[in-house]
C-alpha cells in the first residue's frame, strides 16, 4: 500500500473498491434517504424565513435537489451502479451544495440557517461514503461557487463572506481529515483482513499437506503393522513347526534307542539259543535229543539269518542304496513261485494250513513292468506273516485287476490284530513293542519294509483284521502292462 495516497496495487485495488463498494451500498442508501429528508425540512424554515425567495428556494429543493438525491437513492438498486458510483456522489454533493449556496447568497443577512445546512452537508460527505479526495473537492468547488455568488451578490460585504468562508472552511478540513482517515482505516482494515486471508490459506495449504502426509505415514504404518503381524504370525507357525519337529526328532530318537536295545535283545535270543544247544551237544543222551538240539540250533540260525536280512534291507533303505527297478515278467510266474515257496514252508507244513492262490489275469495277459524283486519280496513278507500268525485254517492270496490298478489281497484265518495294533503295525520301531512277536520270535520289521517298497513302487496298503478271526492285508500298485512280453 502506498504511504500517501493509500492506493494498492492495481489489482487489489480493484479489489479494494469492490469491497468497499459492497460495504457501503447500504450506508449510501440510508444516508441520500435523510439527506433528502433533512433537504426537506428545511424547506419549513424557508417558509418562515425566505418571503419573496420562498418559490425560488421550493424549486431548488424540490425540483433539483432532492430529486437528485432520491434518483441516487434509486439508482443505486442499479446493477451498473457500482462503475459510477463515485462520480454519482460528487455530482449529486456539488449540486446539493450548489442548491444551498445559491439559498445563502439570496438570503438577507440576519437569516443564516442556510449556513448550517451548508455545515451539515459539508460533513455529510464523509456520511455518504464520499473517498476522501471526491469529497474534498466537492467542497472546494462550493466554497469557490461560494465566493464568486457571495461577491456578486452582497456587494463587497466582505464580513459576512469571510466569516462564512471562516466556518466552511474549518468544516471542509473537518471533514477532510475525518474522509481521509476514514478512508485510511478501511483501507488498513481491508489489507490487514487480505493478508489475514492470504495467512489462512497458507495455513490450510500446510495443513492440507500435513493431513496429506499424515495420511500417507498413516497408511505406510498401517502397511508395516500388517506385515508385521504376518511375520509375527509367520514365525509362530514356524515356531510351532520347529517345536513339532523338536517333539518328532526326540520322539524318533527314543524310538531309535529303544529300536537297538530290542534289536540286540532279538539277536541275543537266537545266539543263545545257538551257543547254548551247541554246548549242550555233546551232552545229548541219545540219538533224538540230539535231533532236537541240531533243530533248535538250525531254527535260531534262521531266525538270526531272518533278522539280519531285515536290519539290512532297513539300513540299505536308511542309507538310500535302494533303488527301484523296472523288470518284464510274468505276474502269473511271479505268484506260483511263491505258492511254491510256501507250500514247503515250515509253518505251512507243521500246521497243516490250507495254502492256495488265485490269479486275476490269464497267463497270457499277465506281463507287467515294476521292480520284480521288491514286489516278490513284499508278497514273501505278507504271505509269510499269514502262515506264522496262524494256526489253524488256511492262507489264500490273489490279486485282480482294478482300474488302472493291481490289487493283492493276503487272507488268513490267523490270531489277528486288534484295532490298536493295525495302527501301529507300519511304523518302523513300534512293532518291536508289541508282544506276539516274542512268541512267534519276530523283530517287527518286516510290514514296515513292505509298506517302504510299496511306497517306493506306487503302491499302499491297508489292513482289515479281527482279532481271533483272521486278518486280510490289501494292497495296490500301479499297472502297467507290459503288452510286447504278453502272448497273445
Ligand atoms: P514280524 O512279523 O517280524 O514281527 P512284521 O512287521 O511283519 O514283523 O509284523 C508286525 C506285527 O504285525 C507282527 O509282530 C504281528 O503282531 C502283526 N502281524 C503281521 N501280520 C499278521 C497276520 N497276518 N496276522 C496277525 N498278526 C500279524
């Protein structure tokens, strides 16, 4: 803002004036409403006072004057009216002062109550939101306009102008400073509320920025809190797995141990049984005891053999030498040796079991590919069990052709397994806690091989067995036909 005239720049001077416009509109209105009223009343001293001026006076008031206060009065509802506004004013406060000027001259000496309209209209510039310098030369101009009338008309009565020009003088500084520091208020008031403006949308900017970054770090320590929870839940699942997998390594290493102590419990068995008969050799008394010893002797090396097969083939399954192997051959072939095999069993013989098989597919169709060696092994296992935990009844396997599936069935009329046991059966270690195998003398080992060849074959099995009744192991693999070896 300018330090003398006040004025800003261009456009917040416009700016200025439009405010200020719409500030004052109102105090416009009122203010040409009681000047044209005050205008008025004074006609009342007119008629007291004017005499042969009375018309002259009437006309000036009613036909100029308050006319053209009440038409700035109606323009002002104009939507023009704030271009011209200012020079309206000064036009409209020349004219009324004129009016009142041209009164005063005319007026004999002795009537001065035109003088105080004068006054009153001089200060009633600042009232009517006149700016200061308008109002000013308003002033001016009816002072002058004064003078020259005053002059013509009193005829060198140069008291009465100058004690006029004394009073209307002092009004026209009253009334310019007191325009011109009006003015200066607004002006200041209006800067102080723009820069207060301009203050509280850079305060809203910052803070809108602030909400922005807020928002931002908000949704970023959202993000983090959710990947940390992730994590946290993550490593409480690994923390479960690991603890899990503490319990299952300590659990196979109580296994482990106890799997060696019965293992070299198992061995010790047969041995003695070696050592001791041999010693007692000697000491037969006659030829039959020493038939029984020799069998006692041979039976405890094959169990001892047994055994020692079975600890091998786990290690060599342990240590991963095992590998599988796909042969051509006959299924057919492959059952009859075994029925051959067993009916020669000891087991089979002694016990008088009915051993029988049957065979899902005809000779000719029989030809498959798998490891011939583990599947032959895995059905010695079965068939095996079937005739030692049996005592009396029958043995029979088969298979059939299921699907794409081969499925054996070994079925006995055995001791069977109680429901407890056909859990545990399959799982290396835990049949050596059981207690028919210290009557049969078996190490447990060898269902937990065949459902590890199995497993390395394709195939599963399962068990359905009551105890007393029998039990009947099943199982499958897949097939896989061998159509070039087959006779057709
Ligand atoms: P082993 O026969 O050498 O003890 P296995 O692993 O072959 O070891 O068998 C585990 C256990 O399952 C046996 O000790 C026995 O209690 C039970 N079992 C297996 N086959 C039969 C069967 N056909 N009838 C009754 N019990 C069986």
């Amino acid at each position: 803002m300018n330090n003398i005239t006040h004025s800003y720049s261009k456009d917040i001077e416009k700016e200025f004036k439009k405010d200020f416009f719409e500030k004052s509109i109102k105090t416009i209105r009122y203010s040409f409403l009681i000047l044209a009223f005050m205008y008025s009343m004074f006609a009342y001293l007119d008629v007291l006072l004017a005499g042969s001026l009375l018309k002259q006076f009437l006309y000036i008031r009613f036909l100029v004057v308050v006319p053209l206060l009440l038409t700035t009065f109606l323009l002002s509802f104009g939507k023009y009216f704030r271009f011209f506004w200012q020079e309206l004013l000064l036009f409209t406060n020349i004219i009324g002062g004129a009016g009142i000027v041209i009164m005063i001259v005319q007026l004999p000496a002795e009537s001065f109550y035109s003088n105080g309209l004068m006054l009153i209209f001089l200060a009633g510039s600042i009232f009517i939101k006149l700016r200061s310098f308008y109002s000013t030369l308003a002033a001016i101009v009816n002072i002058i306009l004064y003078n020259i009338l005053a002059i013509y008309y009193f005829n060198n009565n140069i008291d009465t102008v100058v004690l006029n020009d004394f009073f209307f003088v002092s009004a026209i500084f009253i009334s310019a400073f007191a325009s011109y520091y009006t003015e200066v208020s607004d002006r200041e008031n209006f800067d102080l509320l723009r820069q207060l403006g301009q203050k509280n949308s850079e305060i809203q900017e910052i803070n809108s920025s602030l909400e922005l970054t807020v928002e931002k770090r908000t949704s970023s320590l959202y993000i983090r809190n959710e990947e940390l929870k992730e994590e946290i839940s993550q490593r409480k699942i690994v923390e479960i797995e690991l603890e899990a997998a503490k319990e299952k390594a300590e659990h196979a290493d109580k296994l482990k141990s106890a799997f060696l102590a019965n293992m070299s419990h198992e061995i010790r068995t047969p041995m003695n049984g070696i050592i001791g008969f041999a010693n007692l050799l000697h000491e037969a008394e006659n030829e039959e005891e020493l038939d029984e010893f020799i069998k006692i002797i041979v039976n405890s090396g094959e169990h001892l053999l047994n055994l020692i097969d079975e600890i091998m083939d786990l290690s060599k399954i342990e240590a991963g030498i095992i590998k599988v192997k796909v042969d051509h051959f006959s299924l057919n072939e492959l059952t009859k040796d075994i029925y051959d095999m067993f009916v020669m069993n000891k087991n089979v013989i002694d016990k008088d079991i009915a051993l029988s098989y049957e065979n899902g597919l005809e000779d000719n169709e029989s030809f498959i590919s798998t490891d011939r060696m583990r599947l032959k092994q895995i059905l010695v296992n079965l068939v095996n069990n079937a005739c030692k935990y049996t005592e009396v009844g029958s043995v029979k396997f088969c298979y059939k052709s299921i699907n794409s599936q081969l499925e054996f069935t070994i079925e006995d009329t055995g001791i069977g397994i109680s429901d407890e046991q056909q859990e545990l059966i399959f799982d290396r270690f835990m049949q050596v806690s059981m207690s028919n195998n210290k009557v049969h003398g078996s190490a447990g080992l060898g269902l937990s091989i065949t459902k590890i060849y199995l497993k390395m074959i394709g195939g599963n099995i399962k068990v359905n067995s009551k105890l007393g009744k029998g039990s009947k192991f099943i199982f499958n693999i897949p097939i896989k036909y061998d159509k070039q070896n087959s006779i057709s």
